[in-house]
C-alpha cells in the first residue's frame, strides 16, 4: 500500500486534478484506478513554523496521515489543496468555495473522490476532519 502525497495551489490545482482524478477511457489518469482518492483542503503554511494560519488544519492534519499509512490493501492518493493566505480564503469569490464540486465553506475539508462519478462520495467539513472515527469511516466506504 502505498500513500501519494500531492500538494496543489489556486494556480496549479486544476492540472493536478485533472491528471490524478478526473476519469479516462483508459481508467482514469495517472493515478491507479483502485487507489482511494482523497482531496483534502487545508489553509497556506506559515514559512516560519511550518504550520498553518487555520488551528482546524493543524489539528486535523496529524490525525489524518497515520490513518492514511495505516489503511491495508489500498493504495492511496491525496491531493492537498492549499487555499491560500487567509485573506485569500475569507473572500467569498475564493474559487473553490464557488466550484459546485467543492462548495467549501471552511478549511480544513476532506473529500473522498469517485473519478467514475465525478463527484465527491463522502465529506468531512472543518468541524469533522480532525475526528479519527469520521476519517476511519470515510476511508472505509466501498
């Protein structure tokens, strides 16, 4: 098992997106078909400590690795998306509280992705990401 990390921006995520989870007549893009593909949204990092500017981000992020690694038989794709400073995110036009995809409303948000529906199956909001029984559940989903 295996867990692919991939961190994306505002100005890459799109490309990203579409090479690790959007469906293609081949099985879906560069990433295993089978792999469990998760989104997880989560503020900019501050240079200075490594952490982020959203206390939720802090606290979800040490929960939800381990649970990652720990997942038997699956291999595993995340793609961090990063939304930026916090100004950046407040704003109501932040480009992923728009996208009907996502329609985020807080940070930080795991989805769990199916390329073949081209939807989220399972979310976990700001209020749920850092509970390790939620994420238990959300990985679990088959």
């Amino acid at each position: 098992m295996t867990v692919t990390k991939v961190d994306a921006a505002l100005d890459n995520f799109d490309d990203l997106f579409a090479s690790h989870f959007a469906a293609a007549a081949d099985g879906g893009g560069s990433s295993s078909s089978n792999a469990v593909k998760l989104l997880l949204f989560l503020a900019d990092r501050e240079p200075s400590s490594n952490l982020t500017w959203c206390p939720d981000c802090n606290v979800a992020e040490p929960v939800i690795y381990p649970k990652l690694d720990a997942l038997e038989g699956r291999d595993v794709v995340l793609l961090r998306a990063f939304v930026g400073d916090k100004p950046t995110w407040r704003d109501p036009a932040h480009p992923w509280r728009l996208d009907p995809r996502f329609r985020l409303t807080g940070v930080p948000t795991l989805l769990r992705w199916d390329a073949s529906k081209g939807e989220a199956t399972a979310r976990l909001g700001d209020d749920e990401a850092g509970v390790a029984d939620k994420i238990d559940a959300l990985l679990l989903l088959d």
